[in-house]
C-alpha cells in the first residue's frame, strides 16, 4: 500500500496543526495532492485503467474545491499551500 497510516500522519502533522487535525483543508489538499501524483504515475504504465483515470478525475476535482474554498475564505492560506505543493492554476 503506498500510503500507509503513517505517512498520513506525517501529511496532517506537516501541514495541519497537528497530527490529529486531519479536518484542515491544508492537510486534506496535501494527501490529495499526494494521491493524485501516485495515480497520475500508475495511468502512465496503464493507458487503459479507465477506473483509475475515473478516480484520479474525481480527486482532482475535489482538490480543485477545497483550494476554491480556501481561496475565497483566506487568501494567506491558499497562497502558501499553494506555494509549498508547487499547485499552479
């Protein structure tokens, strides 16, 4: 499994407040961000796994609202986030 309990926690402990905040949109941007670069590397290998470019569409999309979210309630946030994962519009 690539992404293990442990690597979540690393993730909620680096960009929540702690590693028990796994609500923060930082936190939940970040493992999205995570889950969308493993799967964008397994459809290169496999063309034809519509399942995963499927699900890999649906976290994009749920990425994209969270930064959205952010955007419009604080600017700072999601101009650091983006900055720190290297997310360009």
């Amino acid at each position: 499994m690539y992404l293990t309990s442990e690597k979540k926690k690393e993730f909620f402990a680096k960009h929540g407040k702690n590693e028990q905040d796994t609500g923060s949109p930082e936190a939940q941007i970040a493992m999205f961000s995570f889950r969308i670069a493993h799967l964008t590397e397994h459809l290169k290998k496999n063309r034809k796994d519509y399942h995963t470019q499927r699900s890999l569409i649906k976290l994009v999309g749920k990425r994209r609202k969270l930064l959205d979210y952010l955007k419009a309630t604080e600017i700072n946030r999601y101009r650091s986030i983006v900055a720190e994962l290297g997310l360009r519009r």
